[in-house]
C-alpha cells in the first residue's frame, strides 16, 4: 500500500512538472510570434522592448478624468498615443481639480492632461515641495471671463429675437437696475442670477471674489450649478430658448466653439490688482481680468523621472486653439464620446501630432489607423455591429427639439411651480426656531406617547442649530417635504388603482421597476434643460425616485386585508367605496405609513444628487466638502442630514405603529 502511495505521489510530481513545462512553452510562444522560417521577427522584438522601456513598470497609467471637453479630449488622444504607440495601459479615474492635484503629489495619480497652474494653491504646494512637474503647453491663447450670448447684444433675425441688452459691454454696467431685472433670479425676482462654475474648480472662488469686488454680491445671486455637466445644459438650454444668461466660461470648450458668446469688458490684469482681490475676497472693491492661462501637462515627479520618453512626448503635445475648438465643436455636434473623437483626430492630422512623437512610435500609431491594418484582440467586436441599434442621437434630436419649440411653456410651468416653492420656504423660515423644534416634539409625542423620544428628538433639532446648519436644514425640509408631499398625493391613489384593477397593475408594475432601477442622471439632464437649474428639476427627480414605495405599499396593504372582513362588511351591504375608505384603507394603514416612511427617506437620499442641479441645502454643503477636499465641511452637513433623516423617519414610524399598539380593528391584536 505505501509503495501504490509513493508511486501516485511521483506520477502526480511528474505530471505536474509537465503541466508548468507545457504552459511555459504556450506563454512563451503566444508571446512571441514566429516567422515562416522558424524565427522570431527582429521588428516584433524591437517593437515591444520600447514600451517595456517608456511605460509606468508595466503598471497603467493613471490619469485624471476631467470633467469638462477640452480636458476630457485632450486626456483622450493622451490616452491613445500611450496605448497605440508606447504600448502603454491606461485608465482614467473621476474626480474634481483639487482632488486630481492632491491625488498626482501623492503619486496616485501619473498625468493631469490639462492643468491651469496659476490657479491653484495645491498646486502652488507640491511644485514647491518638488513632488509635481509642469509638462510643456497642452494649448495656448486660452480665454476665460464673464460671458453673454450674442442674440442679447445683437438680436438673432433668425429666431426673431431682438436685441435686449444692446449697449452691454463691461461688468460694471451689471449694477444698472435693468441688466439686474434682465437676468433675475427665479428664485429670488428682485436680484439677478450669476451663474459661477460648478464648487470645486478653482475659478468658482474667484468668481465670488470678482462679485464682491465690483459691487455686485449684494444684487446678483452667486449661483453654483453643481457640475460642469449641469452648467453646459443649463447653458445651452437657455441658449436654444434664446434666454437672457449671465455666466462664467472659458475657451477652448464645445461651448464656445457652438455658441456666439460675448466677453464682457473687465478691468486689465495686474498682479498688484489681483492679488488684493483674492487675498481680500473681493471686499477691496477692485477687481481685474483673470491672469493669462498657463495650461500645462500636470505629471507627478516620480513619474516623470521613471518615463522620460512620455515626458518628451507631452512636451511637445500642444494643440493649437483652433484646431482644439473645432475638435470640440465636433465632438458636441456628433455627439461623440472623448475617445471616438480623439481616434478621428489621430486618423486626420498626422501632420500635428506626428512631430510630438518618434518616428518609431508614430509608425505604430499610424498602423492602427491604416486601412489594412487587422484589428487587434481588445479592438474586435464581441458583438456584431451590423445589428447594433443607437438611440442616443434620435434621442438627444428630440430632446432639443422639444426644449427648442416647447421650453417657454415648460419654464413658464417651473415659474409657477418655484413660486409655490418659494412660498413654502418663506413660511419655514418665518418660524421661529424654537417653534419649530416644539413642533417636531409634538408630532413626535402624537406618533409614539413616549417622553424620552419626544426630548430626544427636541434635543437632535437644537443641535442642528448649534452646529450651524438651521438654514440649509430649512432649504432642506421645503425640498423633502414638497417632494415627499407631491409623491404620496401621486402615489396612494395610484396603489389603489394598482390594487384594485389588474389593467393597472399590469402598467404600473413594470414602470416602477423602471423608475426605481434608472439611475436618476439619466432624466436630471433633460429635467435640467426643461425647467433650467435649481429647485424644480430637483423636485422632480426626487419624486420619480421616491414614487415607487407609496404605491407598491399602498397596493400591498389593500392586497393583504382580509377577505373574511371583506366578505362580512359586503354581507353588510357596503358600497365599493365604502368598502374601501371604512375598511381597505384603514386595515391597509400600517403598510401605508411604512410607504409614507420609505418615500420621506428616499426623498431625503436625493438632496445630494439634487444639489448637483443646483438645489441648495445640506447637499450643496455635503457636494462643496467633496469636491473642496474639506472634510469638515462634509462631515458637519452629513451629520445634519443624518439627524434630520432620524427624526423622520422616528415620527412617521411612530404613526405608523400606533394603530398596531392601539388595536384599532376587532382582533387585529391577536392576528
């Protein structure tokens, strides 16, 4: 038996080692392709000792995912040059300007692909500190400023808009009460709106400080849409409806290469002028044009002393502003992704890039691109394209038709709409705030008769006071309590129909599961464009999101009452609807108020999401500590929210418990 034992244990080593020789021979000759005679290609060989040789150690490179068009294409074509001619991996990752600049000092990540250095003061740090390199010029000549569109100026014949604002031309004009009344504010009529860049980027500070710098923070609404995204639809939506904008933008961008814009007038850059500004935070009363743009490729320092060759590359990788727009202009209109248009780029200028590479790897980036050449492994469909259908394009088309021809009704609608909104926030803020906290004790007392929830709850309202956070928990409440009011006013007769008739439940089902598993970006963007920034688009993406547990609960409450206590109220003689107010209803109540408590928690999920279009509260606070790295800041508003989410959802659960402790139907206590 020991020698059987043995004898299995040398022929399971031997097949073992035969085994490992065996995919050793496999990888080895996978890895290097064989001629007709038998002999490795000396071309092969040369052509891949050249990327082991530039490359991060065969680590990807990480480079950050800028959010806006120029830096999305230029991080794109960076991307492709890497991967097709220095055999490089690649990946990106999302983030915002101080974020990426924090992320490169620490090595996390390789290449800013467009970074504005004389912006930031991270930056400022970790040059100092020799841990970041600036990389040649990713472009030149590059604008940035407050902007207007043309039809304002000059009027557009063409879409028979006349000119509103003609003798517009310089910032300090925006003081007259008519330029203020031309771009007022929706929220707030009697000031005009400035629409900043998104929290985050490093102009949106400036922006503010140019503001209080000439004279107009106290007329003028600093308005913050959120996201870059946010702010290019907002942008273009007004745009398509001929819209009065004030905004902040820069060039090269797909904005500026789609829309006729126009600067307006700032007094010149100077140093001295400049820096009293943003030192002062504008109190100064003097401000100036932003400094010239020094765009650069941002890569850390050790990556650059580990790939010289891509460092040489990115040195000469400057685009020219006009070729750079056009791409852009291109991009918008074609809708492309980054990557798409950056391959087009490639294919059709050789003449530009071929100058910032070798001759070796333009080559092989040059075979990617032949018409001969056969598609590579990673570039080969895995699913047939012929039979490939797109709805993006019919869809953006019918979106911008339907902004273009209908959004004067649909921003007339969101007026009306702000206006209730308004008024809700009025009266909020009208309360005192001890009121207020004695009014959430007593529905808390109402809900649940117990002492030391009702003081816990008065004592977790006074700390949203002491940390500071009582006006934006205000913003907060309108827009939780609107949403919340609108979905269970939607929602509970709709689960009645649900449950009452199989026509509906057929329709409603399938439309909830689609509402509930649609990522809510999908429909901001057109709510946004629609209704334009702020509260009502916000509104009613919360509502889509939080619908689907009112009438999925209410149909399950009606669904589940007893058909014996049916029977017996219909031996009484009870009408359908009497069957349905004295009996479905109030038996369907515990699960009622268990969907009244899910939609109030779904709706208070969104305010994040919501103040991405540019809902202010406890989001916009939670957002700015995101994207402003200060953690603080984040921390503090998400603890407001936290509370606030705790008190409500303990008040609506004690109301919702109640009927269970009370034993409001005959034997509902034993059942």
């Amino acid at each position: 038996m020991r020698r059987r034992v043995a004898w299995a244990r040398i022929l399971a080593g031997a097949r073992l080692k035969c085994l490992a020789a065996a995919i050793a021979w496999l990888s080895a000759s996978a890895m290097t392709p064989v001629s007709a005679a038998g002999q490795a290609p000396a071309q092969t060989v040369a052509t891949a000792s050249v990327p082991a040789a530039a490359c991060h150690g065969g680590t990807p490179i990480v480079l950050a995912g800028l959010n806006w068009s120029s830096g999305e294409f230029i991080t794109a074509v960076t991307q492709e040059i890497l991967e097709r001619g220095f055999g490089c991996r690649t990946e990106t990752i999302p983030g915002n300007t101080l974020t990426f600049e924090q992320a490169l000092a620490n090595n996390d990540l390789q290449i800013i692909a467009e970074e504005w250095v004389n912006r930031s003061d991270i930056w400022k740090k970790a040059a100092d500190a020799g841990k970041v390199r600036a990389v040649g010029n990713s472009f030149t000549g590059a604008t940035e400023g407050w902007a207007v569109p043309d039809y304002l100026i000059k009027g557009d014949p063409l879409r028979h808009l006349p000119a509103s604002a003609p003798n517009l031309h310089s910032v300090f004009q925006l003081r007259e009460p008519q330029y203020v009344a031309l771009f007022k504010d929706p929220e707030q009529p009697d000031h005009g709106r400035f629409l900043n860049c998104p929290s985050g980027w490093t102009c949106e500070e400036k922006n503010t400080d140019k503001l209080n710098a000439y004279g107009l923070a106290d007329r003028y609404i600093d308005f913050r849409p959120g996201t870059g995204p946010a702010m290019d639809a907002a942008i273009v939506s007004a745009y398509l409806q001929g819209q009065p904008l004030l905004f902040y933008y820069w060039s090269p961008s797909a904005i500026a290469g789609r829309l006729h814009l126009t600067a307006l007038e700032e007094p010149p850059y100077s140093a001295a002028c400049w820096q009293a500004m943003t030192t002062s935070g504008g109190k100064n009363g003097q401000g100036c044009a932003s400094p010239p743009s020094v765009i650069v490729y941002g890569v850390s320092s050790g990556f650059a002393a580990a790939a010289p060759e891509i460092v040489a590359m990115l040195a000469k990788a400057s685009f020219p502003l006009e070729v750079l727009n056009a791409n852009l202009a291109t991009m918008a209109e074609n809708q492309r992704d980054a990557r798409s248009q950056a391959r087009a780029f490639l294919a059709e200028r050789p003449d530009l890039w071929r100058a910032w590479v070798p001759a070796d790897v333009a080559a092989r980036i040059a075979a990617g691109f032949a018409p001969t050449a056969p598609p590579s492994e990673d570039s080969r469909p895995l699913f047939p394209p012929q039979l490939v259908i797109s709805i993006r394009q019919p869809v953006n088309a019918a979106v911008d038709a339907l902004v273009t021809r209908n959004g004067a009704a649909f921003r007339a609608a969101s007026h009306a709409a702000l206006r209730v909104i308004v008024l809700f926030d009025v009266v909020l803020r009208h309360i005192p705030w001890w009121l207020m906290i004695a009014l959430f004790m007593g529905l808390a007392w109402l809900g649940s008769r117990r002492p030391w929830m009702t003081f816990a709850i008065g004592v977790l309202m006074f700390a949203v006071g002491m940390l500071g956070l009582w006006d934006l928990m205000l913003q907060t409440l309108t827009l939780m309590l609107i949403s919340s009011l609108v979905a269970l006013l939607t929602g509970l007769p709709a689960g009645i129909l649900t449950a009452k008739y199989k026509l509906a439940r057929a329709i409603v089902l399938p439309t909830l599961d689609v509402m509930q598993t649609m990522p809510s970006f999908v429909y901001l963007i057109p709510a946004l464009m629609l209704f334009g920034l702020g509260k009502v688009p916000a509104i009613l993406a919360t509502v889509i999101y939080a619908l689907p547990p009112m009438i999925r609960l209410t149909a399950l409450g009606i669904d589940h009452v007893d058909p014996e206590i049916k029977e017996a109220a219909t031996a009484f003689g009870v009408t359908p609807l009497q069957m349905l107010m004295n009996v479905e209803l109030p038996l369907a109540r515990p699960s009622i108020m268990a969907g009244v408590n899910q939609t109030i928690m779904l709706a208070l999920s969104m305010v994040v999401v919501a103040s991405m279009i540019g809902a202010r509260g406890l989001g916009e606070q939670v957002l700015n500590g995101i994207q402003s790295l200060d953690v603080g800041e984040g921390l503090q508003a998400g603890i407001g929210i936290v509370i606030l989410a705790v008190v409500l959802d303990r008040i609506t659960q004690g109301f919702g418990a109640r009927r269970a402790r009370d034993g409001a139907a005959p034997g509902e206590k034993n059942g």
